[in-house]
C-alpha cells in the first residue's frame, strides 16, 4: 500500500487547479474548503465542508477530480473518496 500526503503548496496547487477547470461559481459552491487527506494506492481520500458538497463531488465530479490530481501529484488516480469534514476514511475508525 502505497500513501502521499500532499503539502500545503500541492494543497494550494490543487485547489487553483479546480477554480480554474471549473470555474468560480462552481468551485465557491461545491469546492470551497475541499481538503486532499492522502491518496492511497489509486485512490484519492478527501475531506469536504458538508455531507452534501461531498455527495455532489461524488456524483457529478469525481473523474475530473482524479484526472486533476493525476496530472499534478504524476501518480496514478482512479478513485475519489469524499467525506464530510472530520469523518474517517477507514470504516472501522468511524466517529462516535
């Protein structure tokens, strides 16, 4: 299993990324506060402010989320994990 934590500049990179390929409205409705947590074998894990701006990433999203973070982090990304702010990404590890 292999992990990568972005740094705050890739975070930053990542975000410009994002406003830029989708624009400002949507980014300040659905991307605003969007945080990279690691990415993990092919799959990108990823905090968001609310259940529903995660729902949204999730259904409407998701492939142009990974091919954006392919490009930038030069490893491969397949899938998009989105949860709520402060939720863990292992389930067993759930929050009381």
């Amino acid at each position: 299993m292999t992990s990568f934590r972005p740094t705050k500049i890739e975070q930053f990179a990542f975000e410009a990324k994002l406003n830029r390929f989708f624009g400002e409205h949507v980014y300040d409705q659905v991307f605003l506060g969007f945080e990279i947590v690691e990415v993990v074998d092919d799959e990108l894990r990823a905090w968001s402010p609310s259940e529903h701006c995660a729902a949204v990433i999730d259904l409407n999203y998701s492939k142009k989320v990974a091919w954006i973070a392919q490009t930038l982090f030069n490893r491969p990304v397949r899938q998009v994990r989105v949860l709520a702010r402060g939720m863990s990404h292992n389930a067993r590890e759930q929050p009381v």
